[in-house]
C-alpha cells in the first residue's frame, strides 16, 4: 500500500486547506481601478479647482445655502484634495499599503465635500460620491499577499 501524503501543516497548525483563500480578481481589479478612480478624481478636482480659481463665475450662484463658501475658497479646497488625489491614486497603483488607508481616508473627506458642493453641481457630486463609496469599499476589503488575517 502506497502511503497517503499528509496536507502540510502551518505554525498555527491549519492544514492548508484551512488557510483562507486569496483576494479574488474582482477584489485585487478593484484595487487597480480605486487607484485610477483616485488618480483620475484628482487630476479632475485639480482642473475644477483651477477653473474655481482663475473665475469663480464659472459656477452657478447658489442664493440661500446654509453651506456658503466663496467660490475661490472652494477652488483652493479641491486644488488641494486634488493633488492629494492624484499623489495617493499613483501609490495605490504602486502597491504602497498606507496609500490604501489613505485613499479610503480621502474618499471619505471627498464624500463629505461633495456633499458640500451638491448646489453648485448636482449631477457630478453625485457620480463622484458614488466612485468615492466604490474607493472606500475596494480599498477595504482588499488584503495584501503575506498579510496575516484572523478568521
């Protein structure tokens, strides 16, 4: 008789057919594409910023909003988120682990400015707080190879 080979065991003595499975492609795709999406919303924030900046009458005037801020203001906000934007897209692209928490750190004040900026134009606001939640949850569920994870 032939003997059966044994499954190989690890320190924590799991028989490797225990081990949890790897990220699949929809998650390590969705990490792939959060980094662009990132990227992309930078470079994006960056030129509406701009355009807030160099002419801020280029958005309509919202009359009573509880939220006002000067269109300048708002330009040097997304200016600035931007850049972050496209910094942290570029190391998500990279591998880089923290540029993941910062990207879903950054996704979440994207969220709450968009949220803010909703008067002044709608439509977008709402397709970029939808891309953020997509970010947010692609960057969340995504474990880098050789990272230890509890069951």
């Amino acid at each position: 008789m032939t003997e059966q080979p044994q499954p190989k065991r690890d320190s924590a003595h799991r028989t490797s057919a225990q081990q949890p499975p790897a990220n699949s492609g929809w998650v390590t795709g969705g990490v792939t594409f959060a980094g662009v999406l990132l990227l992309l919303n930078g470079i994006l924030a960056v030129f509406e910023g701009i355009s807030a900046i160099a002419k801020d009458d280029i958005y309509v005037r919202v009359g009573a909003y509880i939220y006002k801020i000067n269109l300048t203001g708002w330009g040097w906000i997304l200016l600035i988120v931007g850049v972050i934007g496209i910094v942290v897209g570029a190391f998500i692209l990279r591998g880089a682990a923290w540029a993941r928490v910062g990207g879903i750190v950054l996704a979440a004040i994207s969220i709450v400015l968009q949220f803010l900026f909703l008067p002044y134009q709608p439509i977008w606001s709402i397709i970029v707080i939808a891309m953020d939640i997509f970010v947010i949850w692609a960057l969340s569920v995504y474990h880098a190879e050789g990272r230890s994870r509890t069951v």
